[in-house]
C-alpha cells in the first residue's frame, strides 16, 4: 500500500503546535535508540510512528519468553531471535518514511563515543546501570542530549540530561542525580516488574524526544520526573549541573563500565538446570555439592547451603572444601557467574559452577 506523509501523519500536523513544519523537523532527526525491551521497544516503535526520519537500534540480547509480557511488540515466533533485527523489521513494516538500522552488539566504552556522534539524540532504553552511566558520560563529552529512563518494581524515572541552555551551558546530566553508580539495585528480572509502568515510562521518554526536535513544550531539563503507578502520583525532583564535563572526562579515563550482562560467560564454569536436578535427585552426588544463593529472598525450588548476597560475597569467609563441586545461584544467572569468577580467581583448582540462567529458567 501507497501512502503519503499528509495522510500517516495527518493528525498530528493538525496540531497548531506541529504543523507541517514540526513534522519536517522530525522527518530530518536521527535518534539513537540504546536497548529493544521494555523501554526501548515501544520507544523504538513510537518514534518511528511519529516520523523520526533515522532510527539506529542497538541490542545484543535476543528475545526471551519471560520478555513477552511487557515487550509488546514481539511475539512467541520471535523467540531465540535478535531483539534488535526483529525490532527493526516490525518498525519498517509500519514506518514507510523512517530509516531504521540496527547493531546487535553490546555498546561498550570502546565504540560508543562513535556511534552516539552519528545521532542527533540518545535515548537510553537498557536496564543496565553501567550501561547507563556510560552513556550519560560519553553524551557530556559529546554534546548530545539524553532521554533517560530507569524502572524499580513500581516507580518509574525520566528525564533529559545534557540539553544545551540559552546560555550556552548544558543542563544537568546522571550524576548530578545519582553522583555514584549504586552496585546492589537489582534490574527488572531480578526485581520484578509489571508491563504498565514499563510502558508508561517508554512514552515518557517519546515525549522528552518529541519536545527536544520540535520545540515545543518544557523538556524535564535539570529535573527528575518520579512516577509511582501504585499511587498514581508523581513528583519531579530539582536538579543542578555539578558534575562537569572535565570530572566526567576523567571519570571516563578510569572507569571500564563493566557490565556482566553483556560478558561472554565461560561454558566449563557453567551447570544447566537438567544437570543440576540429576545431580539433586541423585542422593551421593548431592552430597558433594555446596549450594550457595548469591542474591537474598530467592524463590528457590531446592535447599541451598548457605546465601551470601552478591554485594557481600567475600571469598575470605568462606571455608572450602576442594572434595565438593560449588554451585553459584541467582535469578538469571549473571550475579551467580560473578560470584563463580570471584571464586575461581582465589581457588583455580576448585570446582565452581554457574547455573546457567538462574532460577528463572530452572
């Protein structure tokens, strides 16, 4: 089918505020979209929806089962497939005027300095807080703004760092709201989290792009916006720019923003599920394993010996025994595999394991 960009996007020139030339200023932005799930997907879809003329998606993840309740905009056929090819191939089934490109691979510290160059704007749709913070510094020192989102069980938080001001200077960015990056906040799949608040927050975000390309309306510069969907209410925390560009040039000097998502995990350190309940049901081989939950208030189907959270996993305190095979378990599998290198880079010679995807999958 044929269409005209006077008929796909009639209702929104209708706007006084829009017009035919809000619409133009919108088919000529490019916008980098950081992460396909639950922020990023229906952030992805909306834009191109709205007539952003150039999307570029990055995702290295593929979509998962327990992804489908609140990443609307894949289905059951898309399992085991890149979350950022399918993404890519929905949007140009519906966005006839919207050039959209994907990478599916992690952004790192080594290629996002030049990837956000490209963009007129990034958006951070990733449940990754060093992944965030790297993209809030690599944005300061590239003089792009950021719309930003984050989620924790109920609440939801938006805003737009690093937007140039009248005087020249740069609004607040993610550290003058968070000046350290927290090491024990755990992500959606750990937390736990329901679709609405995952959709509301994403079209928060829509709107922060909306306003920026257009100009029209109050972006949230130097201010946080918090949303409690429980409540229903809101409120939006001040902000000042402290945290200059030279302190996050430095910063980006030393820091490595690791992220154990995004790791290449070692398969002779990792036990799968089935492994892991033959060994359980068989009573002599389940003497020899010492089970040890490294995230608190696990759900868990089996006994473990002992539960060290992750943030307090010291290697020192615990007294091995190198006749038993170590079992690290956590919700997906990330925290567990850190805890099984910590582990293995004290004692080479013991046997330490993973269980591969954690208890979600189990």
């Amino acid at each position: 089918m044929s269409v005209t960009k006077e008929q796909l996007f009639k209702r929104q020139i209708t706007l006084s505020e829009i017009g035919e030339e809000g619409q133009d200023q919108l088919q000529k932005a490019s916008v980098l979209v950081v992460g396909c799930g639950g922020l990023g997907s229906p952030i992805a879809v909306y834009l191109a929806a709205s007539g952003i003329g150039k999307i570029h998606l990055v995702d290295f993840d593929t979509v998962d089962v327990s992804n489908l309740h609140r990443q609307v905009f894949y289905s059951l056929e898309d399992v085991g497939k890149s979350k950022a090819e399918v993404l890519s191939e929905f949007i140009k089934k519906r966005a006839a005027f919207t050039d959209v490109s994907f990478t599916n691979k992690s952004i790192t510290k080594e290629n996002v300095l030049d990837l956000i160059s490209k963009f007129d704007i990034i958006v951070d749709g990733t449940d990754s807080l060093p992944t965030k913070y790297l993209l809030n510094d690599a944005c300061v020192l590239n003089n792009k703004p950021l719309v930003y989102g984050s989620l924790y069980k109920f609440d939801g938080y938006a805003a737009t760092f690093n937007v140039l001001q009248n005087d020249g200077s740069y609004s607040a960015n993610l550290r003058d709201a968070f000046p350290k990056m927290a090491s024990d906040v755990p992500n959606c799949s750990e937390a736990g989290t329901m679709n609405a608040i995952v959709g509301l927050i994403a079209t928060q975000q829509v709107n922060e792009v909306l306003k920026l390309i257009t100009g029209v309306g109050k972006p949230l510069a130097n201010e946080l916006l918090i949303y409690n969907s429980l409540q229903n209410t809101q409120l939006k925390m001040k902000l000042k720019p402290t945290v200059l560009k030279e302190k996050i040039s430095n910063l980006f000097k030393i820091q490595t923003y690791f992220d154990a998502v995004c790791e290449l995990q070692n398969k002779d350190w990792q036990i799968s599920s089935e492994e892991l309940k033959e060994r359980l049901a068989l009573q002599e081989q389940s003497k020899s394993l010492e089970l040890i939950a490294v995230l608190p208030n696990l759900k868990l189907p089996f006994k473990v010996d002992q539960t060290i959270p992750i943030q307090e996993f010291d290697v020192d305190a615990i007294q091995v025994d190198f006749n038993k095979t170590y079992v690290m378990v956590c919700q997906r599998g990330l925290n567990s595999y850190r805890a099984t290198r910590i582990l293995k880079k004290k004692y080479p010679a013991l046997t330490v394991l993973s269980l591969t995807g954690g208890i979600s999958v189990y």
